[in-house]
C-alpha cells in the first residue's frame, strides 16, 4: 500500500531575469516524492489573483495532488526574486506577507492528517503565527510515523525559538552545513561532533546534513554514514537539496538501508543540480 506523505508550507513562483518557475522547499520535495512514487499531497495556500490562478494551472499538470491546496482573497501568492552567482547558487529575496502566511486546519485537512505516514515541513512557512500555529497544532495532536523538519533557513524570516521547537516535534531533521553551524553553537569541533551535540539536544533519531558537492553525511540509530558527493557541472542549486530530502524520505519509509538511501539521495541531487530549475525530471536510471 503506497505511503501517503504531507509536505507542508510554501508554494511560490521561482522568478528569475529570464522567467519564472514553480516553486517552495515543500512543493519540490512533494514533486520529487511523487516521481518516486509516493502518494503526497501539498499543504499551502495561493492567492486569487492572476499570478494565483497560473500557478495553479501549472500544478494541475503535476500529479501533485492539490486536494489541500487553500485560496485566500486577501493575501497575494507568492513570487520570489531568484538571483543566481556564477556558480549557480541562489539567494533568495521573499515577499511578507503572502498567501501561505495564512493557512488554516481546515476539517478536510486534519481527516488526512490522521492517515498520514509522514509529514515533511519547514521553517520558513512558520514566519507568521496562522500558518505557524496550524502546523504545530498538528504536531501536537497526531501521532505521525515521520516527522521531517526541513531546516531550510531563509533569512530574515526565521527565529531562533520557532527553531528549537520545530526541531523538538522532529524525528528527522535536514540541514545544510551552514544552518548546522549556526545551529549548533559550539563551533569548535567536527561535524560529527556538532551533530551528537544537536541529537543531545533534540534527541532526533535521524540527523542530515547535506554539504554540496561534497556529499552528505547522516546519523541514523545510533550510527554514522557519509557519502563524498557526486561531480556534475552545476546548472543552478535550485531544489537539489528539495530532491535529496524526499529521497531520504521516500527511503526511510520504504525501510531501505541508510548507504543505499545516501547514495541515491546523492546521485538525484546532483542531478537537479545540474538542471535549470528545481523539478527537472529524472532520467530513467534514477527511478
């Protein structure tokens, strides 16, 4: 029976100085599940306007389901300014507020809520107490198998408390080596030991920290693995780490061993790397 999966926060426009793209860690990641064959619905909110109704138009050629996709009439949908350096990474300029500033437990949501096997979310959608709210009320009361947080900092839009308590209601955290280091505080040490410092904190079952071209490195039940990265000319960086995180998800639902997880998360996220945009799809020897 396929598992179903939440994937929770931001739906936005990509936009760049030649065009724009669909977009949001939790959209990507969800984008990426459903190529993996995985059934996961997208939890957000887009505006009614123009730019709402064409973004919904693109989703609608996904399989994404947007069952749980919300509409506000008040708060526009999301369009972020890309801006790319000459190595393909991107930094990120975010409008405040946007429609998924505002998402809602609605009764239809919190019915699949109670099915759901795992939940993937992250820290930028928490910026604003509705959407916030919404999303820890849900981490409160339902016992949900995988409890993903998707590190993901954006700033200036995260605090240092939202943090800790998203990381708290976690099983699983991702982050990338810069988000470690600001989030462990000691400094000094390896990333083995900021990671045993973190999961003393946290007592999250699975750590990762992804470090670009050179690879990843996981703690799983009480173990260490790495992996040295895949060599591919980068393209952008856009959705790599989106693509990672749902097959590390997608694997550890299907109970697969952490280095054949690794490798594959590897190999998929340079992969999207090495594409225009965050959802490129895969070729046949990923699947």
């Amino acid at each position: 029976m396929s598992k179903s999966i939440i994937c929770f926060g931001e739906v936005l426009w990509d936009t760049f100085g030649d065009g724009k793209k669909v977009g949001g860690a939790p959209l990507n990641v969800g984008q990426h599940l459903i190529q993996q064959g995985t059934n996961a619905f997208i939890v957000s909110s887009i505006g009614t306007d123009e730019s709402g109704i064409e973004l919904e138009q693109e989703l609608q050629k996904t399989n994404l389901s947007l069952q749980f996709l919300q509409h506000d009439r008040h708060l526009p949908t999301c369009e972020v300014t890309v801006k790319l350096d000459e190595g393909g990474h991107a930094t990120y300029i975010i409008p405040q507020p946007v429609s998924w500033d505002n998402i809602k437990p609605t009764d239809e949501l919190l019915e699949q809520i109670a099915h759901t096997d795992a939940i993937v979310f992250g820290s930028l959608a928490c910026r604003e107490q509705v959407t916030r709210d919404t999303l820890l009320n849900i981490l409160s009361d339902f016992v949900i198998h995988l409890r993903v947080f998707d590190v993901n900092l954006r700033a200036p839009h995260y605090e240092m408390d939202t943090i800790e308590t998203l990381a708290a209601f976690a099983n699983v955290v991702k982050m990338n080596e810069d988000e470690a280091n600001l989030l462990i505080h000691g400094n000094s040490g390896s990333l083995q030991d900021k990671i045993m410092e973190f999961h003393g904190k946290f007592h999250t079952h699975t750590i990762c920290v992804t470090r670009g071209e050179n690879g990843a490195m996981i703690w799983h039940d009480g173990e260490f693995y790495e992996h040295a990265g895949v060599d591919v000319k980068v393209a952008d960086t856009v959705g790599a780490g989106d693509a990672f995180l749902a097959t590390l998800v997608a694997g550890l639902l299907a109970e697969k061993p952490i280095p054949t997880i690794l490798d594959k998360a590897c190999k998929v996220g340079a992969f999207v790397a090495s594409q225009r945009g965050a959802n490129p799809t895969y070729p046949g020897d990923l699947l």
